[in-house]
C-alpha cells in the first residue's frame, strides 16, 4: 500500500513570514513527485512536478525539492501573501502502467494579515 | 485552452438515493481521473480510464459506485443508492499521456452531502 504523509496538517504563518512543509513518500519505485495548490472554491492547480533525485523547482515566491533515496519532498514559501492561504497537496507516482497518483492528505495554509 | 468541466458544483440528496456526476476533460487527454475527497483526507483516486478503457479501479466501491467513459472523452460517475459516508467532493481529472512529467488538470469538483 503506498502511504504519502504531509506535515504539518495545518498551518497559520503572518504575512510576510517564510514557512515550509513536507511530504514524505516511500523511497523504492519512485516515478514522480506532484505539487498542487487548492484554493478555497477553486479547482486543484499544479505548481511542480519532480521527477529526478536533487530536482529544485521554483515558480515566483515558490519553491521545492526533492530527495528521492530518502523519500521527502520540501515545499517553501517566500515572504508569505495572503493569496498563499490555500490547501497544498502532494502525490506520488511509483513506475506501472497505470501510474497511478496516491495524494497526501494535504497541509492546510493560512496567512494572517 | 478550456480546462476540466464538471457539473453539478453541489448536490445534496437523501441516503439511499442516486446520484450521478458528469466530466468533460482537456480536448486531447487519454487519461482520466475520477477522485473522492473526504474532508480531512487525501484526495483517494477511484477509477483511472486510458481512453476508454478502465486501467484501475480498485478502491472503486463496485456494489454502489459505477463509472463509463463512453467514446473516450466524457464520463459519468454514478452512486446508487447514496450512503451518509459517501458525502465528499468528487473531483475529476485529465492529463496528456506524454512523458512522466505531466500534471493532472482538475475540474472545480462536486460537493456532494447525503443526509
């Protein structure tokens, strides 16, 4: 059964603090790692998808990387907005046919202005 | 490019009735996704389709969720009859088939409540 653990569930962070959070994956077959952002009333929308051990991405105040020998993937958020405030999820991909998607179960963000 | 539709937004129905959500996916994606949020969860994915054909559907609760994907491009999913536990946000999703490196493309989902 593949098992994709965030941390931590939740979090608030004031306006223009950093913050960082985690997912964590079983490290053998690995194919891919996904971030997506969920926005209140929104649809899920990606921000990374890492496919190579060492794999940095950034995308503006956004960014991640991954280590796949040891299974985790960090997210990072520079001088936090309140358009931050989002649910942020990440899923993992082992190699089969089907590649399969398995989603943690989320780290809720909330910015205090 | 027009993204994933899906409809309704929200549906609220009694326990023990039926109830069937609609997606139409990115002109052009093979796969499609058929997910169910429960609030606190993880998106858990209940059925994949390759075209039109199923490539796993195995957390799909068979004896009351059903799902086709006729032609290869729209698919309903079906709940019949409804229990309180099935009350969640079903999300669909497409993706290009070309390279690992692809993201799936998320409708806005459905909230369903069953009381």
């Amino acid at each position: 059964i593949l098992n994709v653990e965030q941390s931590p569930q939740s979090l608030h962070v004031q306006e223009g603090d950093s913050t960082n959070f985690t997912c964590s994956f079983p490290s053998s077959n690995f194919y891919a790692l996904h971030w997506y952002r969920w926005e209140t009333a929104k649809s899920p929308e990606a921000l990374f998808v890492m496919t190579l051990n060492g794999d940095e991405k950034k995308k503006g105040r956004i960014s991640a990387t991954l280590n796949t020998k040891e299974g985790y993937s960090y997210l990072y958020i520079k001088g936090s907005q309140p358009e931050d405030s989002a649910t942020y999820l990440c899923a993992y991909s082992i190699i089969q046919g089907a590649q399969k998607l398995v989603f943690g179960q989320g780290t809720r963000l909330t910015i205090n202005p | 490019e027009a993204g994933v539709a899906q409809s309704p937004r929200y549906k609220i129905i009694e326990k023990r009735q039926s109830v069937a959500f609609w997606c139409n996916p990115i002109s052009g994606h093979a796969t499609l996704y058929w997910y169910q949020q429960i609030l606190g969860q993880g998106p858990k994915l209940l059925i994949q389709f390759q075209n039109n054909g199923v490539v796993d559907d195995s957390q799909l609760p068979k004896d009351r969720f059903s799902a086709e994907r006729l032609k290869g491009v729209d698919s309903t999913l079906k709940i019949q009859p409804a229990k309180l536990e099935d009350s969640a946000v079903y999300l669909c999703a497409s993706r290009q088939m070309t390279g690992k490196g692809s993201p799936l493309h998320f409708g806005n989902g459905t909230r369903l409540t069953v009381t």
